[in-house]
C-alpha cells in the first residue's frame, strides 16, 4: 500500500511542477510573445505558412475561424477515411492485412477526427502500420491541437474590448503542433522507447508457445503512437489491450509518466487563462475546481477497487492483501499495477478525454464502473481533454454567475463581460446536445432488437455497457466497458453521429460565444459584480458541474450502476 500511496504523490507532485511551467510557456506562445525555442521553431512556422499561403499576420472573425475549423477536419476525415479503404494497396503492411470495411472506417475516421479515438477493432489485427503512422497519429495530433485551439480562442474572447475577431484558426493549429505536442511526445516516445516500449517496422514474428500452441508476437511503431495518444487525450491503442498492454505501457515508470501525459496539458491550460487574462485568481479558480472533482473521483474510484467485491467476500473467496496478490478487485487489471493504481489510471482517463485505460473497465466493481461513467459525464472537465476540458469548464463558469446573479440579483458578468440571452441560449445548448443524444441512443439500443443482441450482459450490468458507450463517444473519450458488440452498422453509425455531436456541436456554440463576448466592451468592477477568482466560485462552479450531472443522468445511473450493486450479481 506505501508503493501506491508513494505513486500517487509522485503524480500530484509532478502535475504541481508541470502546471506552472507548461501554462506559462503556452501563454507565450498564444499571445506571440518571445518564447522558448523561438530560433527553432520560427523558421519551421515561416515554411509551413509559406507551403500552405497562410498569412501569420491575419485574424479571423468567429465565423470564419469555425468555418476554417470544419473544413480543415473534413478533409482530414475524408483523407483517413480513404487511406483505410484501400489500405491493402499502400506501403508499410508487412502483415499484408485488407481493406477496412465502409461502416468500420467511416466509425474510425469520426473517431480520430473527435479527438475520441474509439476503437470498433483491434489496432494489431485491422490497421497497417502505414495507416497507423501517417493516418491515426497525424489525427491524434491535429485533434488534440484543434480542440486547444477553440479553448484559446474562447480566452481571447474572454479577454479582448471591442474586437471583431478570435486570431487565425491555421497560425494556432500550427504553433500548438510544432511548439507543444512534437517537442513534449517526442520526448515521452524517447523514454517509452528506452523502457522496453516497442518501437519498429516489423512483422507479426510467430512463435511457438511452451504448451507447443502457435502464437504471434506483433511489431509496430507502438512507443511513438502511444506517447501523443496520452498527451493529446486522444485514447485509442496501437494494441487491443491498450495502454495494459507491456509492448506499449512495460514498467511502471511508463505507467506512471502515461498518467501524468494525459493531465499535464488539461490541468496546464487552466493556468495559461489566468495568465492570458492577466488575472491569476481566475485562473486558480478554474484550476481549483477541476483539480477538486478529479480528486473526488480518484478517491472513490480507487478504494472500491481496492476493497474488492463484498458480495465475493461473501462467498468465501478472499480478496486480502498476501505476499503473492495485491488484494481488491483484480478481475481484468495487471498485477504490477494493481487496483489501486489501475483505479487511478482509469479514472484519470475518463477524467480527462483520454479513453486509454490499464484494465478492463468492464471488470470494474458495480459502483467503481459507476463513478468512472460520471467523470464522463461531467463533460469530461476534470481537467477534460486537450482545450475541451478548459472551455467546458468556462461554459460552466459563465452558466454559474448567470445562476448566482439570479439567485442573489448581482449582474450576470464573466472577467468583466456581461453573460446576456445571447450567450446563455448559445450555453444551454452546448449543455443540451450531448446528454440528448446519449439518452436518445441509449433508449432505442435497449429496446431494438438488432441492437439488443450485441448486448453480452443483460440486466443492469449491460444497460451500463451501452450507456457507457454512447457516454463515452459523445463526450470524445474512446473508453469502453467492453462486452458490447461495437462493430455492427448500427453501433459504428450511431457512435459516429454521438461523436461528431460532442465535437462540433459544442465547439461552433464555444466560438460563436467567444465572438460575441469579444466585440463588448469590459464593464468595470462594482459592488455588484460576483467575485469569480475566489476558492467560494471553485467550489460553486464544481457543485453546479454535479448538480447538472446528477439531474441529467441520475435516472440511468440508478437503473444501471446503482441496481447492480444493490442485486450483488458477480
């Protein structure tokens, strides 16, 4: 128990030397000032612009800037999708592995493109290497940075007086990808690699086992896409068992420094809006509150699963601590993790809009499956994911001094902005899509037939699966409580729909709300302008986050997670 507890305050540890360190460079680098490798990376910028006509000096109005926001991710979701389709006639699959099917592919394209990274297949099996390289990952890079792009134009928003326009969609896609995620996951790839992570060109080497059975050992450039999938909250797998996997997570330093990837952006961006608003206190209000509801679901997540199932204990079987097991709830988790940080690891990843997980949510106990289902439906803003965890948590920010100026009659206003009907409508329905269309398709799949038979688990457990499913594509975080089905016309099609919703539907309100908060002017503070850089907003803007939650969801989870453990099935 003392290595579990010595692993967690590593990782607080190393958040808390990150935090200030990577949200002071990131402010530099959205406000253009001289920054940290600037003799680098400037020339590498200059080409880009030059190659693509791009003009650095440019702004765009809100309009354009979602305009150049979804034409960039449907050509990019058109080139993935056709890369998959005749897969059999590119380069680099000495596997010679075939053409992805039509439905798999178009659920694979949405799925990279969302920053969701769901995966309807096993990564080692379906996908070339090729496909892999220059088709998931160059996603999982422009993903990530679209998603940080929107957040930082929410801040400018936020921030400006009187200005028409958010700065220039192609300048920040470019600057996030070439100053942020190239140096920090090359970096990370470096010390995969150097822990054993798998790292080449090879084919599936057979071999045969001591039981005399034939098996492959797959190769595949594994470290390198592991280590942007945890640092953009991308998720996904290179293989089927994802980051539980030795070839992609070998030690667990490797497990330890994928935890800390997948916060280290989310947690960072939250302190780069205080400093890119000139205003710390704001920021460490924002900060606080995400900080506080991911503790809050690590430690609940962490000791069911080290207490194990009482209704096994029940039975007699023991789940005791002993020189040769870890004690808990083992089912589905590697022992050199445990159920401690294996709890802590997954709810790290539903916190965020990682997906990638170390055991097998599936095997979680009842209310452990339960709690990391929450995260999820939090809107994943415990910190979230890359820019989408930060500009959901101001969305909440702005819904809560509408709610406090209602409750106590202060003027509704955020860092000097006031939050008229024109936001709040805009805000509403960013709050609004996303549990609408995982309730929608979680009640026809419990009801269809078709649907109904992908379900492995009937009763509580597999109302979980599906909702899980749908939570989990429609809030872009990939994870899956496995024993569902995914890969038929009707899941592959439907997720795909949820995660194009929890994407776009959500970022087009974010900058038309930016837009419009940009173009007025800042009101000066008076008695009656609601503190929000103070622990008494964190707390308030954490409980309405819940409150929210638990209205929308309570129904469901109750039906699920909460029945099953009061049924006691195992």
């Amino acid at each position: 128990m003392s290595q579990n507890v010595i692993a967690v305050i590593v990782l607080v540890v190393l958040l808390a030397i990150s935090t200030p360190l990577l949200g002071n460079y990131m402010a530099k680098v959205f406000t253009n000032k001289k920054a940290p490798g600037d003799r680098f990376f400037l020339p590498v910028e200059r080409l880009v612009y030059r190659l693509t006509g791009v003009n650095p000096e440019g702004e765009q109005r809100w309009t354009v800037y979602a305009i150049s926001l979804l034409a960039f991710s449907m050509v990019s979701a058109l080139l993935l999708y056709g890369m998959q389709r005749i897969q059999v006639h590119l380069p680099m699959n000495p596997d010679h592995l075939g053409n992805v099917t039509a439905p798999l592919s178009f659920n694979t394209s949405i799925s990279f493109l969302t920053n969701t990274n769901w995966q309807n297949f096993a990564g080692e099996d379906t996908m070339a290497q090729f496909t892999q390289m220059a088709g998931l990952v160059v996603e999982m890079f422009t993903s990530a940075a679209a998603g940080i792009a929107v957040a930082v134009a929410l801040i400018r928003g936020l921030t400006r007086k009187r200005s028409t326009t958010l700065g220039n969609f192609w300048v920040d896609l470019t600057r996030i990808v070439i100053r942020i995620l190239i140096p920090i996951a090359f970096i990370g790839a470096i010390i995969l690699i150097a822990q054993g992570a798998e790292q080449n060109l090879h084919a599936t080497h057979m071999i045969t086992t001591v039981s005399g059975q034939a098996q492959g050992i797959p190769g595949g450039p594994a470290a390198s896409q592991e280590a942007i999938k945890q640092l953009g909250t991308n998720g996904g797998g290179y293989f089927n068992a994802n980051a539980g996997h030795p070839f992609e997570s070998p030690t667990g330093l490797t497990n330890m420094l994928l935890n800390w990837l997948l916060l280290a952006i989310p947690f960072a961006l939250a302190w780069t809006f205080g400093k890119m608003a000139k205003d710390r206190k704001q920021g460490y209000a924002v900060l606080g509150a995400m900080a506080g509801l991911f503790a809050i679901g690590a430690l609940v997540v962490m000791p069911l699963e080290a207490h194990g199932n009482a209704h096994i204990s029940q039975a007699h079987v023991s789940q005791a601590i002993t020189a040769t097991s870890p004690g808990g709830n083992m089912e589905g988790k590697e022992v050199r993790n445990g159920p401690v940080l294996s709890g802590l690891f997954n709810s790290s990843s539903t916190s965020t809009s990682t997906g990638s997980i170390n055991s097998a949510n599936d095997s979680y106990t009842a209310l452990g499956g339960g709690a990391i289902l929450f995260n999820m439906m939090l809107g994943e803003i415990s910190p979230g994911g890359t820019g989408s965890g930060l500009y959901g948590m101001l969305i909440m920010a702005m819904l809560a001094v509408f709610i406090a100026g209602l409750m106590v009659g202060r003027t509704p206003e955020y860092l000097g902005k006031k939050i008229q009907a024109a936001e709040m409508k805009l805000v509403v329905l960013y709050l609004l899509m996303v549990p609408f269309v995982i309730l929608l398709f979680t009640a026809i799949s419990v009801v269809m037939q078709t649907s109904l038979a992908s379900i492995y688990n009937p009763g509580p457990h597999g109302l979980s699966e599906v909702t899980y499913a749908f939570t989990s594509a429609s809030n872009n975080n990939g994870s899956a409580f496995a024993g569902l089905s995914g890969n038929t016309d009707w899941y592959n099609t439907t997720l795909g729909i949820c995660m194009l919703v929890g994407r776009f539907a959500l970022m087009v309100p974010v900058l038309a709300i930016a837009g419009s908060l940009g173009r007025k002017q800042r009101i000066p503070v008076t008695g009656g302008t609601l503190p929000t850089g103070t622990p008494l907003f964190a707390l308030m803007l954490a409980g309405i986050a819940v409150l929210i939650v638990g209205l929308t969801y309570l129904p469901v989870l109750s039906l699920g997670p909460i029945v099953e453990h009061l049924v006691g099935k195992f």
